[in-house]
C-alpha cells in the first residue's frame, strides 16, 4: 500500500474537489435541458423544473418525430456524418502513411505544404467560388469534400504511423510485400485507435456543423438536422410587435420551450449513444498520436 505525504494528501484531496466541481458543471446542464425536455411548458415556465410526474408531457417530443422536415433532416445529418467521416478518414490515413515512411522522397515538402494550408485559406468567398464552379452547389457533395483534407488529422496519423516498429515493416519486406501490402496488412490492423479518434472527431464535428449547409444548400429536402433547428426554433420565436394577441404570443412562446429543449436532446442523443463504444479508442489513440 502507498503511503502518501500530507502534501500528497492535500493535492489528492484538492484534485478529488476539482474533479468533481468538473462533473457538476457538466452533469448540471444536461440533466436540467433532460428534465426539461419532458416537462409541461406551462410548469416550467411557471415553476421551473419539477420531479412530479403529473407535470411532465411528450408533446415536445410528438411535435418534432411528427414533423416531416425533422426526421428528414436527422436523416441526413446521419448520412453527411458518417460519409463524411468515411472520407476523412480514408484521405487521412493514405496522406499520413507516406509521409511516415522513412526514405520517401520529397515529404518535408508535402508537409510544408499542408502545413501552410493550417495557417492560411482562401476565406468564405473564394471556397464559394471554387464549390459553384465544380458544379457542387446544392449537393451532397459540397458537405462532404471541401472539408474532408483535415491537415491535424493528417499530422495525428503521421505521428501514430510514425510510433509502428520500422523493423515491421523491414521484415514485411525482406517477405517480398509492396508497400501498399505492408500498409493494409500490417499499418492499418494496427491503427485501429487512431482510425477511430479520426472518425469520431469527423463525425462530431460535421453532426454539429450547419453553416456549410446553410451556405450551399438551397433544398429544404437537403438540410441536416442541426439546420432544420435552427429554423424551427426560430420560426416559434415572434417578434412582439408581430403579433396583437397577447395570448396568441404567450401560446408561441410555450411551443418554442417545449421544442427547445426536445429538439436538444434528439439532436446530441446519437453523439451520448455512440461515445461509450468510442471510448477505449479514443483515449488511446489520442494520447499515442499526440505524444509519440
């Protein structure tokens, strides 16, 4: 058994404090928008959270499964997530392994010039440009390839590729195999990590992105589920001066509440389901791919 200092004691104890301090301010939010999502919005506009039963209501959750727009959107948003993910990734793990061989000729040059991309872009107008002309406007397309070179993901699999014994890949070698056989044999059972974290930032960050699709898609019919909330909820809130009956106003108000709260819930379900199976990987392939 380790025996600790008072030091030690005091700096557990005060890290013990801290931690816990972390879970509240994490855990408060989540579990009040939870609880909200089911209440009446009368009582909770009146009284605030309630634990009775009496007070709780679905009609969040009925107005927007109902809703034809919404299960479309979630729809998509599924289908930009993981097509996107598929892409990062791929174009990801075939940029980095090259540029993790040793003797390859010219790869301090590829790498500045990714580098240089991380610091420097063409900005909102030009990228507009470029997907208009390439006839992507208006397409899956424009979700999926302008963003899916990731240069951090490119350098994160670099390093983890980097972190695989050399002499693997001599002895593939001295066996007779290519590289591209010592790459889906050897390199990419073993990256399986890194593959993950990749995927899991991908996918995270486009199920959360709506500007591209407000920016290139005019289809309704085409909307991921974050763009078809934020229409939603700002079609339920009116401007005061728009409108003459007060109760017609309250009436408005009490719809935006309820489906608020629902449509937070609906739309960040998928990212809390999916990330205990991530978990195992993604501390790993962070930690080794940052590190090494």
């Amino acid at each position: 058994m380790i025996k600790h200092t008072r030091i030690d004691r005091m700096i557990l104890s005060l890290n013990s404090i801290f931690l816990c301090l972390a879970v509240l301010v994490v855990l408060v939010p989540l579990v009040y928008v939870v609880i909200a999502s089911f209440m009446d919005p009368t009582v909770l506009l009146n009284k605030g959270l309630s634990f009775n039963i009496s007070d709780w209501s679905l009609e969040g959750y009925k107005r927007i499964l109902s809703d034809d727009a919404m299960v479309r959107g979630f729809l998509n948003a599924i289908l930009y997530s993981v097509g996107f993910s598929v892409i990062t990734v791929v174009v990801s793990v075939f940029a980095a392994f090259p540029l993790s061989v040793q003797g390859f000729v010219g790869k301090n040059v590829f790498m500045t010039l990714f580098l240089i991309t991380m610091f420097f872009s063409g900005g909102l107008i030009p990228t507009y440009l470029v997907v208009k002309d390439l006839g992507m406007l208006n397409t899956i397309w424009a979700i999926l390839l302008p963003g899916a070179v990731n240069v951090w993901n490119i350098i994160l699999a670099r390093t983890y590729f980097k972190g695989i014994p050399h002499e693997l890949h001599e002895a593939a070698k001295v066996d007779g195999a290519s590289d591209l056989l010592i790459f889906f044999k050897i390199v990419l059972p073993l990256s399986k990590p890194i593959i993950f974290v990749l995927a899991l930032y991908a996918f995270v960050g486009q199920w959360n992105s709506y500007f591209d699709a407000m920016i290139y898609l005019e289809d309704p019919n085409l909307h991921p589920l974050q763009l078809v909330l934020r229409s939603i909820l700002i079609q339920n809130q009116a401007e005061p001066g728009m409108i003459s009956d007060q109760l017609a106003m309250a009436e408005l108000a009490k719809v935006s509440e309820m489906i608020k709260y629902s449509a937070i819930v609906i739309s960040s379900l998928p990212l809390i389901v999916m990330y205990p199976f991530f978990q195992k990987y993604f501390e790993k392939g962070v930690m080794v791919g940052s590190l090494k």
